[in-house]
C-alpha cells in the first residue's frame, strides 16, 4: 500500500514539475536557471512517447523488485553468518573452560606425572 501512495506522488509530483517548466541553460559544465554569458537554453521537456515511458516504469519495477530480493537474500545470508560465527565463538569459549579445568586439575593433583622417557634414571 505504502509503494502505490509513494508512486501515486512521485505522479503528481512529476506532473506539477511538468506545468511550470522553466528554462534551463548550460553555461559552461554547469546548469543554471538564470541565463549567463555564451550559456546556452536546453530543451528539458521528455520527448520520449508514452510507450518508452510505458517501457521505462515496467524496466524500474522490475529492478525495484530484483534489488529487493537480492536484499532479503544478502540479509538471510548475514545472519546465517553471524550466527555460525556465534556458535563457533560460544565452541572456543567451552573448549577453553575445558581446557582450564583439565589444568587447574593437574595442578591441584599434586606431582605432575613424568613421563618415562624424560624421568630421571632408577637409583640401584
């Protein structure tokens, strides 16, 4: 409904800039509606027929619609990413707390163990 309102002014809007067209020079690389020196009046109104204008309007709802599904495409895709990589980061956190309590265990276990090809030779 908004989009029908929305196209519905863009219209009325166009149709008011139609009726008080001005003059429009280019002087020099600019445009202006004031006439400067050597400046030139361009011809601004749409000489294109009703059918190009047809054509045009169905060529940009078209675009309109194809953006807008590339857009929920690329937002599903971004979620599913920063959700992946909250996963992996909550794993890392799990594995590190595993990590630290398998060490605080071998610390409060007492002696750590040798193992036997890096302890000391037997007294006879």
């Amino acid at each position: 409904m908004k989009t029908l309102s929305h196209l519905l002014a863009i219209i009325a809007l166009g149709l008011c800039t139609g009726l008080q067209a001005e003059t429009v020079y280019r002087c020099g690389n600019s445009y202006s509606q004031t006439p400067c020196p050597g400046g030139n009046a361009i011809d601004t109104t749409d000489s294109r027929t009703p059918e190009q204008r047809k054509a045009h309007e169905a060529s940009v709802k078209q675009e309109r619609r194809t953006g807008d599904a590339l857009e929920k495409t690329r937002l599903k895709e971004e979620a599913a990413t920063r959700k992946a990589l909250e996963q992996a980061e909550k794993a890392q956190r799990d594995a590190d707390k595993a990590a630290q309590k398998t060490a605080e265990k071998k610390k409060s276990s007492g002696k750590e163990k040798i193992p036997a090809y890096r302890a000391p030779p037997a007294k006879n």
